[in-house]
C-alpha cells in the first residue's frame, strides 16, 4: 500500500471518527438527553481527541523507520532444538 493512500485512509477514519462523534452529541443535546449523559459523552469525545492525533500521525518517527529496516531484512531462521 502506498503511502498516499493510506493517507488518504487514515484522513477518511478521523474524518470519520470527529463527525461521528459530533454527530451523536448533537442529537444527545437535541433529544434532551439527561446531563450526566452529555457529560459522559464529551469527557469520551475529549479521549477521543488525545488518541486520535497520535494515531493519525502515527507514533513517531523512528517507527517507521524500524518497519522500514524489518522489511529490508531477511526471514528469521527457525529456533534450534534443545538437544537433551
């Protein structure tokens, strides 16, 4: 998978992720829905907000660039036997 594509994935999931999100918390407040219920909702939409970036912009450089390295490198031979 190309790297603009999977962009673009990433971009579409957050997308729509926000307006979901948005989504349900507009309808709980226009239903009349009761506060503590709101008040779960928006604390779960500011986690949402913390996760959201880190997995958008993945973890960090370094890595991707040790996924890099794992696909440059070779397969891993089998482990020996232990010889009793």
């Amino acid at each position: 998978m190309s790297k603009s594509s999977m962009d673009v994935q990433r971009f579409g999931m957050a997308m729509m992720l926000v307006l979901g999100f948005f989504g349900t918390l507009a309808y709980m407040l226009y239903a009349d829905w009761p506060k503590e219920q709101v008040s779960l909702m928006v604390g779960a939409l500011i986690g949402s907000f913390v996760r959201a970036p880190q997995w958008y912009l993945d973890s960090s450089p370094g890595s991707e660039r040790k996924t890099e390295l794992l696909a440059q490198a070779g397969p891993v031979p089998p482990p020996m036997e232990v010889i009793k």
